[in-house]
C-alpha cells in the first residue's frame, strides 16, 4: 500500500510541474519552452548539486549547478548556431543566474518537448543518459522539488 502512495504522490507531483498549455496541438515549440516554468527544477538542481554555494568546486565543475567546460563549450555552439553573438566563459559558471541561463539555454535545444526527467536525468547523465545511472540523482532532486 506504501508503495502505491508514493506511487501516486509522484504521479500528482509530476502533474503539477507540467504547464495545461504544453500539449497543446498548434503551440509553436519556441513559445512552449519559453513559457515553461523550470524554476522548481532549477532550484532542485541547486540543492543537489552545491546546497546552493555558487563557489564551489568539485573537479571540473564548478558553481551551483556544477557546470564543466564541455557544457559551456556546447551552449557556445548551440548560441553560434543560433546566430547570437552571446558566448558564455568558464567564470559565468559560478553566477547563479548564468548558470540557470545555460540549463535553460540547453533544454531549449534537446528537450523541446520540456520534459522535467529527461532535464533532470540528462542533467546528471547527459544525453545518453541511462535510467538506471541517473535513478538516485533523480530521486534526489525530485525530493528536494517537494
């Protein structure tokens, strides 16, 4: 019975996440992503990640949502193939509000269709993820969204 509680409060907590204009037919999928609210998992990211400490270090990544180069390498690309002038430096990653900026600049090009497992799970694992390499991270930050 436990089980199927849990169950049922992540289904509802999932539900709450999910904007009622996302599945809607003839939304342009600029528009969608740009009204979607990332915030609760950006947040969540945080906690998991750094607790919040923007300065924090720990390899290669670095700041609040622990950034490496190769993410900032690939919202260069994403931006130049955009045609935008806008570059991101290493630095950017210890400002929170760049930072955010990155991980939405990313879910913009890979995950059009704004779906917060794949953000989160892609955020651990990358984008060849494995569900069951990213199943505590998961967790993790689904637990910190509540």
């Amino acid at each position: 019975m436990e089980k199927i509680m849990k169950k049922i409060c992540l289904s509802l907590s999932m539900l709450a996440l999910v904007p009622l204009y996302a599945g809607a037919a003839n939304e342009d999928e600029n528009d969608s992503s740009e009204q979607f609210d990332w915030n609760p998992v950006m947040e969540a990211i945080i906690l998991v990640e750094s607790e919040g400490n923007p300065r924090i270090v720990n390899g290669n990544q670095v700041g609040a949502m622990q950034i490496t180069p190769i993410m900032v390498r690939e919202c260069n690309n994403i931006l130049k193939a955009r045609g935008s002038e806008k570059q991101y430096k290493m630095a950017d990653r210890y400002d929170v509000e760049k930072s955010k900026e990155m991980f939405l600049l990313i879910q913009s090009q890979y995950n059009k269709s704004n779906n917060v497992e794949k953000a989160i799970r892609s955020w651990n694992g990358g984008p060849n993820y494995s569900n069951r390499g990213t199943e505590r991270y998961y967790q993790k930050v689904l637990r910190r969204m509540k």
